[in-house]
C-alpha cells in the first residue's frame, strides 16, 4: 500500500451527472491519477452546477475537513450554468492563478479552444483549490502538466516544507 502525503477531495460539477444522466468518468480519472502521485483521496463528490452548493461543499472540504486539495473538474465553460470558477473564487482567501494559467498554456499547444476555459486555482487557509475541465482527455492533459510541482507547493503551503530557495 502506498503511503499517501496530502489529504485530497474530488468534486465533479455537473448537472447531466448528478441527475443520473451522464457517467462522471472525469472524477474517477483525477481520483486515480492523483492516488498514483501519492494523494489520499479522502472523498469523491457529485454536484450539481449550483452556485451555492458548490461553495458550501468547498468551504466544508476546506474548513472543516482541513483537505491539502481539492480538485473539482467541470462547470469551468461557457454555459450558462458553468459557475465553478465563480464559487471557487468566492471561498478564496488568496489566488494562486500560476496553475490555472499554466494549465490553459499547455492546453492551447493542443487546442486553441483551451482559451475558453475560466477554471481557477486559489487558496482558501492551508487549502489549494483547482478547477479542471470536464473532460476525461483535459483532466488526464492538465492533470500531467501540474501535478510535478504541486508537492512543492503543498509543502509550503502546509508548513510541511522548505521556502522557495532552499
């Protein structure tokens, strides 16, 4: 069994999901992909694309179950309802926009539409918070690109590290 450093949380936004409608095989994959880099998910969510609800599970995800990361895949588009970068900035005490903009980057040498996506990442106490797209091919894409430096970021995010520099 491997030994997991960061308490990690998965919610998958999407209205077609959590009415039954569609499979969430976008939740699954960051879930498996961030076991393999050493994460402890500790829970796996389905939500609708609300505004509100959103927010009370990431604020319950950051503040009362004190979750290292959450990452949430879907509701980062155009659609009229696609509000997760919306709640997620709405719960954030700090923004840390380096991973949101390195994501699009490496996204746009793949598909000029990676420009449409709004997803976000901030902090929120001693929580790192990052919007994903709702596709399994973009999860899988995004999820290469960000997570070697997210252990560095962790540390000291945490206390669990050293500074930059050292």
């Amino acid at each position: 069994m491997p030994e997991y450093r960061w308490k990690a949380a998965v919610v998958t936004l999407s209205d077609k999901g959590y009415a039954g409608e569609r499979e969430d095989k976008s939740g699954p994959l960051v879930c498996e992909m961030i076991r393999v880099a050493g994460y402890e998910v500790q829970e796996m969510i389905l939500l609708p694309d609300d505004c509100e609800e959103i927010k009370e599970c990431l604020l319950r995800l950051c503040d009362e179950d004190k979750m290292d990361i959450v990452f949430t895949t879907g509701g980062t588009g155009f659609a009229p309802r696609d509000c997760t970068p919306e709640a997620t900035m709405a719960v954030a005490d700090r923004n840390a926009p380096g991973i949101a903009e390195a994501m699009r980057a490496a996204s746009m040498k793949i598909t000029p539409r990676a420009m449409l996506s709004r997803g976000a990442s901030v902090i929120r106490g001693q929580t790192l918070i990052i919007n994903l797209p709702g596709s399994p091919k973009a999860v899988r894409e995004n999820l290469e690109v960000i997570l070697p430096s997210l252990d560095h970021g962790l540390e000291i995010l945490t206390g669990r590290g050293g500074e930059c520099g050292q």
